[in-house]
C-alpha cells in the first residue's frame, strides 16, 4: 500500500492543517491553556471540552478494539515485520551515500529535504499531545484530552506565557526573551570556532521546554531551538525600530509573538503544505473550502465558538498525519564539524547505546555535548548543494523507529511502556481509537 497526494487529502490532514493555522491567526494575541511535561511539575489546567472529535463518525472501525487485534496490530508493526524497510544499520555514512544498497526497500524523496521530516514532527506537537491514553485499553476521543490548543500557535515553545511560564523566559536584558544556553567546549568542533546552543536544561540533563517531546531526538531538540531563537532575534530587531523606542517589554513581547507565528503558519501554508500534498489539491481547499472536516466543538454547529478552539479529529491525530514517520531516514550527517575535522554522522536511534552515556553515538535526546548541534544545510536548501532528502512516503518505516530505545533505561522524550516499535504503537492506537479502514475513508 502507498500513499500518493489524493489519499492523504482524502483523510483530511490538508484541511485539520489549514483550520489549525485561521484558529492560529484568531488566537495570534492569545493564551491558550498549555502544558509543561517537567520533571515534578504538575500538569496545567485544561479547558475540559479540549478533546477529540471524529470526521467520520458513521464508518465501522477497521477491528473492534480487543485483546486479539491489539496483538495482531503490534506484531504487524514489529521489527522484522511487514513495515519494517529492513535498512543495513552497520554504517551511517554509507546508509547516506549509498542508499540502493543500504536502504533497497527505503527509497529517497528526491522532492523534499530531510528536515521537512522535522518541521513536521514539530508542527504536531504543536497542535497534538495525548500522554493518558492507555495503549492496552479501548480509547474515547470525545473522553481524551489534547493538552495542546489545536491552533498553530506554538505554544509549545510559549508555553502559557511569561507570568505562567516563567521558567522559559529570560528578562535579564529588560526584554522579555526564551531562554537558550550555550555549548561548552563547542567552539572546538565547530566551523569557525562558532559557539553553539542548546535548550536550557536543568542539572539532571532534563529540557525546560513547553513540551517535553521536543527533546526526543537532537534534530528536534535544535529545531526548537531555533524557534526560540527566532523570537529573540526578532526582538532585538524590534528594538532597533525608533517607532517602538517608549513600548514595553510586554508589548514587545506581543509584537514579536505575533511576528513569529505569522512567520511560522506562513511556511505551513506556503512551504509545508504544497510539498506534502501538492499545491493543487492545497488551492483547491483554500478556494472552496473544507469538505471533510467540519470544525465543530461540539458536534452542535457553534460555530462562533469552534472557529476560534477547533477540535482535531483523531483520524487525523492517529493515523492520517502518522505517514510523516515514512520519511524518518535511518541516519543523518548532524554537522559538519570543525575546519579540517569529520562531520558528524549518526543514527537517529540506536537501543544498543548505554542511556547513562552522556555523549551516545546516535541522536537520541536528553543529552548535552560539544558535538550536538545541528548545521541545517544538510537539511533545508540553502542553494550550496549539501542538503539531503528525506524517505518517500510509503508503507515502510526506517528500521531504526522499529525499536525506539527504552530497553535499557528511559530515554527522554520516548514512550517507556515496553513497546518499542514505533509501528506497532500506532496500529495499536489505530485499534484502540476504532479508526475506520483507509478504503472505507477513500470510499
């Protein structure tokens, strides 16, 4: 089975996507209740309607969810398995230079570059976050909880702002900016001596970040990184406009908030969406609207009241927008390193690596060291020719989501109830939530 463009549309992604970035634009001056996934930290308050809701609500699930079907889904989803791209994970140089033969049942994308994976990993977590639903046991949506706004407005990086969120914020300038701490010892394998940066992090290695997510792998962990530094540069940029010489810090604040979301929903819809689904079938939606997904909060047409707090539905949560996990490569060039040095080549994950070993040698998160930072050009185009593509979206997964690490310890960011393949976890989601088959959705 493999998805092309019409597939993917027909789920709704397009349209979950484009009603996400108007409740953005409506919410650009506001404050939705978040949550901080910090060690001893309590959860936030929720809006208790802030759920799920389903787009086809008449279709039978593709299995009732039982015991039996649990089981079968996990075992399909396994390594070794019929998903399973079955990648050579002996070396991750060659994994890039010679794909047909490491990768044979894994094929490049020669239309998108490997962070567009990333952007969009980060994306859903910007709108998505379901923590409680158990993965043995039948799941309502309309009964769990998105701890995320389903606007894109990045509250995963704001969290529920300066006063709630104070811990993510640095004022030590008069203005309000995130926080970012540097490397040390960076400089020493970095092109030009360049310091370099990480999310700020607690004396335990822990991220403080408004989603705890955002530190499961070092790509991601520095995509992050970037928003947060993209708001402070904004801000500085702000300052030097005499027009704003009297405002405040809070009303700089505000001004560059804004700036960054604009910014940030403008590469979703101008950049994001036309390579995922084809600019077509995007003008289409935005022409004539949405077919599918009607953005209801409450199945009862308040529509005054939904247009503002859209509820996802969860074929779009559990299975339409999983296909981004298809374009994960099994390993990346993270940097280049210092002048004259090697780059830094790696796994994204590799469960053989000892959890407690500050400096692994894949990419996992949680983890501070001179080496772990990312250079983008090997992941956008930045028109030198260094940028790499990501995998073709198709039924197969990178072998190395097949067993996510957690066999010998916890690893930030990654689920620790023993299933490790990231197949095999979505298919059981898929069940439990009683998803209706992608025929019968195409149909």
């Amino acid at each position: 089975m493999s998805f092309d463009h019409k597939t993917v549309t027909s789920l709704g992604m397009a349209g979950a996507l484009c009603c996400s970035i108007l409740a953005g634009v409506a919410e650009a001056q506001s404050s939705g209740p978040n949550n901080l996934h910090l060690p001893g930290m309590r959860d936030r308050h929720q809006a208790p309607d802030n759920t799920f809701i389903r787009m086809f609500p008449d279709l039978p699930p593709f299995a009732r969810p039982s015991d039996e079907a649990r089981d079968l889904a996990k075992k399909l989803g396994e390594k070794g398995g019929l998903i399973d791209a079955m990648d050579n994970l002996t070396d991750p140089v060659r994994s890039i230079t010679n794909p047909g033969e490491f990768s044979p049942n894994n094929p490049d994308n020669p239309n998108m570059t490997a962070g567009v994976t990333f952007f969009g990993q980060f994306l859903d977590h910007d709108i998505t976050l379901d923590p409680r639903s158990p993965l043995l046991e039948r799941s309502d949506p309309r009964r769990t909880t998105n701890f995320r706004t389903a606007a894109f407005d990045l509250d995963s990086v704001y969290g529920d702002g300066p006063d709630s969120s104070p811990e993510l914020y640095d004022t030590s300038s008069g203005d309000i900016k995130l926080r970012v701490e540097a490397i040390p010892g960076s400089e020493l394998v970095s092109r030009k001596g360049a310091v370099r940066f990480d999310l700020p992090r607690d004396a335990g290695n822990n991220a403080i970040l408004g989603d705890s997510r955002n530190d499961e792998h070092v790509v991601l962990a520095q995509f992050h990184l970037a928003m947060l530094r993209f708001h402070n540069a904004v801000v500085d940029h702000l300052r030097t406009d005499s027009a704003n010489a009297g405002k405040s810090a809070d009303q700089i604040f505000k001004m560059a908030q804004r700036q960054v979301r604009w910014h940030y929903q403008w590469i979703i819809v101008h950049e994001f969406l036309p390579l995922t689904i084809g600019q077509a079938h995007l003008d289409n939606i935005l022409q004539k609207g949405l077919r599918f997904y009607r953005v209801d909060d409450d199945m009862s047409n308040r529509r005054d009241r939904s247009a503002r707090n859209p509820q996802l539905p969860i074929e779009f949560s559990v299975a339409a927008y999983r296909f981004g996990h298809s374009q994960i490569r099994p390993s990346y060039r993270l940097n280049f390193g210092p002048d004259g040095g090697q780059p830094v080549f790696a796994f994204l994950f590799d469960d053989t690596q000892d959890p407690n070993d500050p400096d692994p040698i894949d990419l996992r998160g949680g983890k501070r060291a001179a080496r772990r930072f990312v250079d983008w050009q090997t992941f956008f185009n930045f028109g030198d020719g260094n940028f790499r593509p990501n995998k073709k979206i198709d039924s197969k997964l990178s072998s190395v989501v097949m067993l996510l690490p957690g066999s010998r310890g916890p690893a930030p960011g990654l689920p620790s109830d023993g299933v490790q393949s990231l197949a095999s976890r979505n298919l059981m989601r898929y069940v439990n939530f009683g998803i209706p088959s992608g025929q019968a959705i195409a149909r």
